[in-house]
C-alpha cells in the first residue's frame, strides 16, 4: 500500500470508530427530545433571601456555598 491509500483508511477507520458514534448517538438524542421523551432541567425557583440581603452571596463557580459571616 502506498502512503496515500494508508492515510485515508485510516482517515476512515477513524470516521468509522469515534465520529459515525457521536453522530448516531445525537441522532438518536435528538429524536427523543422531539418525541419527549427527554425533557429539559427544571427552571431553579427565585431565591429572594439571598438576593434581597447583602448578607449571603453565593459562589459562581460552586453553587450551594454561602460565603459570609458564620
């Protein structure tokens, strides 16, 4: 085989292993969604304590730590 012919069965090997997956997996994701079978995560509630006061500011990064005076 000479370097050309190598390169693109590889090239496909390599469509064929990770690529053609990720495709029908989506495919597949995106089917259900229309369906519904698969739904979005719930909006979070207002949390009105933590916006109204100075007092307890919530990490960005972390959610679920309050950072303040203990």
């Amino acid at each position: 085989m000479d370097k050309t012919s190598t390169s693109f069965v590889v090239g496909l090997l390599f469509f064929l292993r990770c690529l053609l997956p990720l495709v029908i997996m989506l495919g597949v994701s995106a089917i259900l969604r229309r369906l519904g079978y698969i739904k979005g995560p719930p909006s979070r509630p207002p949390n009105d304590k933590n916006q109204n006061s100075g007092e307890g500011i919530e990490n960005s990064t972390e959610e679920g730590l309050v950072h303040g005076n203990v």
